[in-house]
C-alpha cells in the first residue's frame, strides 16, 4: 500500500496534536538539508517530512484528509460535489498543497496557507553527559564542573551563516514564501523553492568560518550545582544549554547524569544508609552499647538483650539528605555477630561452662 501521512511521520491515524508535533520535530532534525549537505535522498525526505505535517497540523486540512485521502481511495466526491480523483497523486509529496489548492478555492478562504515559508522553527537537540562524584559529595552536594562538545551558533557570523558584513536576501526565486506554486486548473501544485530550500532567504556570500550553516562545534564547561542526597543516575538538566535550534528555534537542553562511587562503609537503600556492625556474642546476648559511624560522626547505639545476626536497628535523621529538601533518611545499623576465631584457656573453660547451662 502506498504510503500515507501518517505512516510519514510514523505516528498513527488517531495521534493528537502533540504526538504530530514531536515526531516532526524529530524527523525534521534527522533529515534537516543543513545536517545532511549533498544528501539527495535525506533532501527529499524532508520535504516529505514537511508536506505531512502541514497537512496532519492544520485541523482543516487533517479532516479534509482523512475524509478524502485515503492513499487507494479513487473518484472520492470532493467540495462541492465534484468527483475529484485522488488515485494519481503522490500522498508524500506535495497532498499539502493540493488540499490548500482545493479546499481553498472551494472555501474561499484561502486556507492553502501559501504565502508563508515552509521552513519551521527546530528546537535543539538535548545533550546527554556524566559526571562522578564521591560517595562524601553525594551527600554533602557540590559544585562540579562539566566539559562538552556542542553545536552553537557560529562564533563569526552570529548564526546567520552569512560572511559578517553581510546579511541573507530575499529569495529572488520564491520572492521570500519558501516555496513556489504552478497552478493546475482545480490544483494548486506547491514545492519548496529549490534555490532557498524553503527558508525565504538565501546567502550570496557565506560565512569562511561555517561556510552557510551558520553553526560550529565547540568545546564548553558549564558549572554544576548538585545538591546533597543525589543518587546514581540522577538527571540535572540544564535548560537551554544543549544543541543550537535551526531557524529561530530555541536550544536544546543539558542533561547531566550523577555516577557516584560506592562507599566501603555504607550501602545506600533509598534515603538510608546501611552500615554493618560487629557486635560481640556476650554484648548481642546480654545487650550493651556500641560505637556505630554515621556521615555526621560516630554515635553511641544500644543492643538489646537477645539481638540476633541480622537484625537492623535505626538511627534516625543520620542518613542521606533528601532532595525534596525535607529532612533526611535514617542509618540502619546491622547487627554482625562476631565468633571468636580462636580463644584463651579461661575464655574455653566459660564457654563449656556456659555451653552447660544452656543445654
């Protein structure tokens, strides 16, 4: 079957605005003809690309489509009751302008949209980086500073991609609409311009530094605030500090993820920290007290009479901060029970005495 729209985008018949929107914005960054120079095929998908969104994000257009364009369906009855034969057309090509030819003369409204450039604004892309802490820093929070490579505007000509001095012209092709119309009696056949690409403009001397794209690679450090309590694999994200957008569009974001080195005193459950004991057999069985550490120093903990190999005992507000900035998690002290590799005369004889009189 041939392809439809929707199957262009790669989202389903009954997707919403939103889904429409996000998987253009992904599509039109893949196959953008500024990433993808000399690319034929890449060029020809984005305008691909373009077509469907137009039409899947104009609520007018999108009934109108889904009414009549079924990519098989042949002499469906159009405005007005003439029989308009759909079978010939190529649905991934130029549908947006056919409808806006159609619906548009039929209406009288004009809803083809023309006259305006089909270039659209692209949202950067997100950048993804690490960052290792120690497991002290995780807790205490830090300040951390985050080396990467970004795609930004050029540093020469601003972004515009034009040699300084200089400035985009008006297409003299397309006269600045981005695209160029021939018309078909009933049909209004629309491409984008081939000499601007569908942005309206074009650069008649480019920049030496980007030559046109009006972007450049460049290494930059940003400085990380991550507060107390962070985990392994916590997200910060930086707004606005990832990928430069295309044509007006806002950047991306910086997402930096926290690797925090394990600690050879505690295990970290949640907001609580684990942290093993030894306890003598006479302290577990008789009780007693116990030095047990905790990030903020040592503290006295007391063993109930009868405490088993295992058994967890809490120390509350000790433990990791919690991000929501409430308060704090607790220190679990596990009870290790120590057997004695090898004993004394005296420490036999009262254990065989003690072995005694419990059996």
């Amino acid at each position: 079957m041939a392809e439809t729209l929707y199957d262009t985008l790669g989202v389903k018949k009954g997707a919403s605005a939103d889904e429409i929107k996000k998987a253009y914005r992904k599509l039109a960054r893949q196959y953008h003809p500024d990433t993808n120079q000399g690319d034929k095929a890449a060029e020809e998908r984005f305008k691909q690309v373009q077509t469907a969104y137009d039409v899947l994000a104009d609520p007018d257009k999108r009934k109108a489509y889904d009414r009549f364009g079924s990519a098989n369906g042949r002499g469906a009855p159009g405005p007005g009751g003439v029989n308009v034969d759909f079978g010939d057309f190529d649905w991934s090509g130029d549908l947006g302008d056919i409808l806006g030819g159609i619906f548009g003369n039929f209406g009288g409204a004009g809803r083809g949209a023309r006259g305006r450039a089909r270039t659209q604004p692209v949202r950067g892309a997100d950048v993804e980086t690490e960052v290792r802490l120690s497991f002290e820093d995780s807790l205490r929070g830090a300040e951390a500073k985050v080396p990467v490579e970004l795609t930004v505007a050029c540093s020469q000509c601003g972004g515009t991609g034009a040699e300084p001095g200089t400035a985009p012209v008006i297409c003299p092709e397309c006269n600045g609409r981005g695209v160029i119309s021939e018309s078909q009696g009933l049909f209004a056949l629309s491409q984008p311009c081939p000499r601007c690409r569908g942005n309206g403009t074009v650069i008649e001397k480019p920049c030496s530094k980007c030559h046109g794209s009006g972007r450049e690679r460049r290494r930059r450090t940003f400085t990380v605030k991550i507060k107390p309590g962070v985990k392994d694999g916590t997200k910060i994200r930086l707004k606005g500090k990832g990928e430069a957008g295309q044509h007006g569009g806002p950047n991306g974001d910086l997402i930096v993820v926290t690797r925090v080195e394990s600690s050879a005193t505690y295990e970290r459950r949640g907001d609580d920290l684990i942290v093993q004991v030894p306890v003598s057999f006479p302290t577990a069985a008789l009780g007693g007290k116990v030095e047990v550490p905790t990030p903020e120093g040592t503290v006295s903990l007391t063993i109930p009479a009868g405490s088993e190999d295992g058994k967890l005992l809490r120390i509350k507000g000790r433990g990791a901060p919690r991000l929501s900035g409430s308060g704090k998690g607790d220190v679990l002290a596990r009870v290790r029970i120590q057997v004695p590799k090898r004993v004394n005369k005296k420490e036999r004889e009262l254990l065989e005495e003690l072995g005694k009189a419990v059996g």
